[in-house]
C-alpha cells in the first residue's frame, strides 16, 4: 500500500511557485472585481462562484487587507465590502 501512495505522489504535476502566485493573484482580481458591483457579498457566496474552499477566500481577503485594496465596514452580517486603492483590472 505505501508503494502504491508513493508511486501515485511521483506522478502529481507541480506547480511552479510564478503559476500559483499568478493564479492568486487572478483570484484577488476577480473577488475585488465582484465586490465592486455587490458590496455585501459573504465569503461563502464568494467560495461558490469562483469554486474554492472559504479558507482560500478567507486568505486571498487576508491578502488583499495586507495590500489595502479591501478592508470590510460594518459587522460580518449586516456590514460590506469597501474596494480601495487603483482598479486591479
């Protein structure tokens, strides 16, 4: 069984460290550019349009804070977004 795991492991494509932060930073593009139009958008509902877990939009939002491109107004119910800095796109 551990030879079989082992086999399979080999044979997984990597990413290149430049693909996956190009592909991080596509998605931060993309959730700035949906909460730009639906400022109240929840990050489960952010999760299923794009197709990724919550904790990946959970970071990419961490991301995007770190930057100052996002910061979040008002309670995590009845608050929203607040796009900041240039256009991403």
């Amino acid at each position: 069984m551990l030879e079989m795991t082992w086999a399979a492991a080999e044979l997984t494509p990597t990413r290149s460290p430049e693909s996956s932060v190009e592909s991080s930073g596509e998605t931060g593009a993309e959730i700035l550019s949906m909460l730009k139009e639906t400022p109240a958008l929840t990050i489960s509902a952010l999760a299923q349009h794009l197709k990724l877990s919550t904790r990946a939009v959970e970071k990419q939002i961490a991301k995007l804070k770190a930057q100052n491109r996002l910061r979040r107004v008002g309670a995590n119910k009845g608050g929203h977004w607040d796009v900041l800095g240039p256009k991403p796109w």
